[in-house]
C-alpha cells in the first residue's frame, strides 16, 4: 500500500475510534503513539504529511473541519462508511471458524451494482469460488447483508456463514 493511502487510512480508523468521530489536529500530530492501534502507523507524523492527508479527505468529502481555530475534525457520514469499509479491510482477527459466502444472481439490467458488489467483494479480500460465488473467513456478514440493502440488490444476493465447505 502506497505512503500517502495508508495516511490516510490511518486518519479514518483514529476517527472511527474516537467519540463522535472528532479528534483534534495538535492532539494527532503530537499523542500519535496513542492512536497505534487504528492503522499500525508507527512513526512520528510530519505536519506537511498531515496536513496534506487531512486535505485529500477534506476535498473527498470524508472529514470536516468542524473548529477552525482549534483545528477540529470529525468524520462525515461518507468517512464513517469508508472507515468502517478499511477497518473490515485491514482487521486482522481471530478466525471464528466460519466460512462468509456471497452468492449472487444479479440481472444483466444491474450490471453497476453487480460490478459494485464485486469490487467491494475484492477489496474485502474475498476468493472466488465459482464464478459468482465468493468466499471469506472474514467476519462481515452484517456489513456486507447493509450493503446490498443499501444497494437494493437483495433479491438476487444472498449471505451465507457456514462451517462446513468443501473446497
């Protein structure tokens, strides 16, 4: 993952933990070891860095400066969906023994959405199985199940966990 993406990852995840998704900048730039846990960013922040992962979210429309004076930033409803979308992404859990399949039948007349579902599909790290079934051992059913809500192609998807899957 390139420098300036894992920044900016690192920014969503903080604000994702933080109450109310708001933190402050001087509170970031100097307590940086305190947020570790949200992105594996390890080094000290260089304000230029800082500043300019805040503006690409800024202009993305994933944060706003909600203090001009004390430079205070929450996430917007759009960051808080890609927080919780790089958090799926990135976390590295204790696998629960169950297999998430993503079985779909999506109409040609849906192409977007199936091609959307796709895309989300791989960025979660899904396997493909068969040509429109995927598969993870990724805790994200409820993720995925809002998704295609969200998406309004329920008709044609469906989630499944199991434990048992011969591969």
């Amino acid at each position: 993952m390139d420098k300036k993406k894992s920044l900016t990852n690192f920014i969503l995840l903080v604000l994702e933990k933080t109450v109310d998704g708001i933190v402050r900048y001087d509170d970031l730039i100097h307590h940086t070891h305190q947020y570790a846990w949200s992105g594996g960013w390890k080094k000290p922040l260089k304000k230029s860095e800082l500043s300019q992962a805040l503006k690409r979210l800024r202009e993305n429309r994933l944060i706003d400066l909600i203090d001009d004076k004390n430079l205070i930033y929450r996430l917007t409803d759009s960051g808080k969906d890609k927080a919780l979308w790089t958090k799926m992404r990135f976390e590295e859990e204790k696998w629960d023994g169950k297999w998430r399949l993503v079985i779909w039948d999506i109409p040609e007349k849906r192409r977007v959405a199936r091609d959307l579902l796709r895309h989300k599909l791989k960025f979660l790290g899904f396997t493909q199985l068969q040509r429109s079934i995927w598969m993870t051992k990724k805790n994200c059913t409820k993720l995925l199940r809002d998704f295609i809500k969200e998406v309004g192609i329920k008709d044609w998807v469906r989630v499944v966990e199991t434990t048992d899957i011969e591969l």
